[in-house]
C-alpha cells in the first residue's frame, strides 16, 4: 500500500478533538477512519494546556489508527482564524545575470522574498497562496519550473496569526508524537468542502458555529478574503439554559441537544419537557416553545453582531449567500432564523461520509481534501512557510478493528477578528457588492 496517498486531518475544537483518515487514489478521496475525543486543554479555540491538549490528541489519534488500521506520523492541523490578517505580498529575484533554466530552489527564493516584511513580533505567518508568477515581465504564469528568464517575480496573499496560537499548537501536536506537514488558516479548508464551485469562484459567506466562538468568513475567487469572529457559540446556549431554568450544565446540554429548536414560532406549545432543577426534588414541566426562546435569542445575538462587519465590507451582497456549518449549525430551523436576520439565501452544509454525517466534521473533511488537493506550487508553498519535511510514513498495523467513532459536538469561542474593512462613506445598497470587490478582490 502507498503511503503517500493517505491524508489526516486534525480539527482542535473547543469541545472536541476530531481525526479525519482519507485515502487518496485516482483522484478520488476515501474516508477510512474517524476519531474524535472531548477537547481539555482548548479554551474558545485556542490551546490553553499544552499538556493537556496533546493527551486529548493522542487519544482522538489512537481512535482514528484503530479504525483506519493505520499508524498515523503526519497531520494536516488546521488554524483559528482568531486574529487572523490577510495581507497581499510580492517578491522578485535575479534568477541570474543570463537566462537559465528556474528551479525549484529558485521558486522557494522567491516566495522567501514574497515573505519578507515588518510583521510585528507576536504574529506568524500561517499560509501564502502564490497568485501569479511573472518571468522577466511575462505575466500570469501558475508554475514558472522549468521555464528560462533572468527575472523571477511573485504575487500572492500571506495570511498571519498571533505567534501564541501556532506555537501552542504546534507544541502540543509534537508532544502528541506528531508531525505537521500542513498548516491551514481553517476558513480556507472549510471552503473546500461546504461551498460548491461557483459559490467559490463568485463569493460566499461561510459561518462556522462551534462551541466556542462563530466565525464569519468570505471566500471570493477561490481564496479567503475577510474573517470575523465572535465568541460567542454553542457553549452560550448551554449557560443560557442551565441559568434561566436553573438546572445542571450537563442537564442544559441535554435539553439543547435533544429538544434544541432555533425558532419559537415553529416549536411546540402543547409538547412539555422534564426539567431537573436544582433544589427541587420533583422535575419542572416546561414547554418545548420556552425552550426554545432561549435558545433562539442567543442565536439571534450571535447573527445579528455578525451581521454588521458582515455588511459593512458588502459581503452580503455576494450571490453565493450563506452556508452554515459546525455543531450548532445542527440546530433545528437555525436556517429560518439566519434568512431573517441577514436577509439573504442560507442553506446549511453536512458532510455525507459514514460516520461524518454531523456538521461539526466539516472542518476535519475540509482539511484532508485540502491537502489532497495541493498542487506542486501550493505544496512548495506550504513547505516554505511551515518548514514541514512530507513524509507520509503510516504503516498499516497487523490487526484490523473496526469501531464506530461517536461524533462529538464542536467548541467556539468569543473574540474578535482583525481583518476588518477600513471605515468609508457607507454606499447605496446596490454598490455593496462593487465596493467589496474593490476593497478586497482587485
């Protein structure tokens, strides 16, 4: 069996650790395995306890290798868009002083080149994503390997986080026995798989809603352009149930889960619910519309905070609409009160892979296909930023078992996000959509 054509993706949430195994052949990805854990160490998605974090991903792994009957080494992790920055970049190099054959080497220069700028101390680079290669002035070049010239340029978009974010997660998956090949800002590896082509290529708003925080990310021609995150999630919801009907945390996550509706009006108010209160030794009947009021106006708050950066920048405006994912994205009617609040197109995205068919596995599926989808570039690219050494080196163990990972409900948390459009004039309406490809697509 090759190893080279198997793909882990790591998702750290804030109240789950999901490993996603994909198998790569004839351009086709099969999931092969899935594990997933209780998070501990993470805190509204960042790690808080290395130690902690990495016991919870070895164990989510050692799920994962039991059920893909594989050793797993390598890892795709994916990056909180906490803070996250989007910057273009350009670099040029002298290839040399009469026209010669480019190389690889002379590609990493370049991007090296493209890398070199004032970031402050505390943030890293997380992803580059090459646009464009010019050639001694010819432009529009995708790989320029193998051409001649004496002038190498690029032009691409470098995305950056808090120093802290990466390097606690990092640390945390080298204690876990792991290696990192791929790094991925986790707006872009949900694009993958929660958008089709033409929401890609056109514009789209993804809303990825865990437990922990709500981020809202624009994606336009193929690549992200603008993320915000509030931190608030499905966590909140849980807080508001427990302190309104005085009851357990445990109890509250119950009754979102099992009872859960994110609109009042569509919910029942002849159909009653047993509630555990605390000091009361008899449970309190409430109706299930009740329930639901709670849970719809912490949802309502949520959407409505993201609503305003959201409009702002006119990504509104884009005709790709809404897609929701995440954990709380499995809300019943959480679509209904999304169309209501930004008054756009919304549909909600879940993967369709056995034992994925939850939306909190967006992410962990969107990280495998990203990574099987790099290009030669893209993977130069990667290893430049990164430093990663690929090395797909899962050996397949000698005894085969097969059981059913449990999914688990993802984490969020509240923040908020720094790529955020310069404040302007507000225009009319109708010119949102120009103004955003100006401001963010030229």
């Amino acid at each position: 069996m090759d190893n080279s054509e198997f793909f882990v993706g790591l998702d750290i949430g804030t109240n789950s650790i999901k490993v996603v195994v994909a198998e790569s052949s004839d351009d086709r990805l099969s999931i092969v395995g899935v594990g997933s854990e209780r998070s501990q160490g993470v805190s509204r998605g960042v790690i808080v306890d290395i130690d902690k974090a990495a016991g919870a991903i070895k164990r989510a792994v050692k799920r994962a290798e039991t059920q893909a009957n594989i050793s797993i080494r390598d890892v795709v992790v994916g990056i909180s868009a906490n803070m996250l920055q989007i910057e273009k970049c350009q670099g040029m190099i002298a290839v040399g002083s009469s026209s010669k054959e480019i190389t690889e080497n002379d590609v990493r220069q370049v991007m090296l080149a493209a890398m070199v700028q004032n970031l402050p101390s505390e943030r890293e680079v997380v992803s580059l994503i090459p646009k464009q290669f010019s050639v001694d002035g010819f432009n529009n070049i995708r790989d320029p390997r193998g051409m001649i010239g004496v002038r190498l340029e690029m032009n691409g978009i470098i995305y950056t986080a808090p120093k802290t974010i990466v390097h606690n997660t990092k640390k945390a998956i080298q204690k876990a026995g792991l290696n990192i090949i791929h790094k991925v800002i986790s707006p872009m590896a949900l694009s993958q798989v929660v958008l089709n082509d033409g929401e890609s290529d056109f514009g789209a708003v993804i809303i990825d809603m865990g437990a922990g925080q709500t981020t809202a990310s624009v994606v336009h021609d193929h690549n992200l352009k603008l993320s915000t995150v509030d931190f608030e999630g499905g966590d909140y919801v849980t807080h508001d149930i427990s302190v309104v009907l005085n009851t357990t945390v445990e109890n509250a996550n119950q009754l979102k889960l099992y009872y859960g509706n994110a609109s009042s009006a569509k919910s029942s108010k002849e159909e009653n619910i047993n509630v555990e209160v605390v000091g009361k030794s008899e449970p309190v009947m409430i109706s299930e519309e009740y329930l639901s009021e709670i849970i719809e106006a912490r949802l309502e708050q949520i959407f409505t905070r993201l609503q305003a950066p959201l409009e702002d920048a006119g990504a509104l405006s884009l005709p790709g609409g809404i897609v929701l994912t995440g954990g709380v994205a499995a809300t019943p009617n959480i679509e209904d009160l999304a169309k209501r609040i930004f008054d756009v197109k919304v549909r909600s995205y879940v993967p369709t892979q056995m034992g994925m068919r939850y939306p909190s596995y967006s992410l962990g599926l969107g990280l495998v296909t990203y990574a099987s989808r790099l290009n030669d570039i893209g993977v130069i690219a990667d290893n430049v930023v990164n430093g990663a050494v690929v090395n797909h080196n899962q050996q397949v163990p000698k005894t085969p078992v097969d059981p059913t990972p449990q999914p688990q409900q993802p984490q969020q948390q509240p923040k908020e996000s720094e790529e955020q459009t310069s404040e302007e004039p507000k225009p009319k309406k109708t010119s949102k959509l120009k103004d955003f490809w100006s401001k963010f697509f030229d």
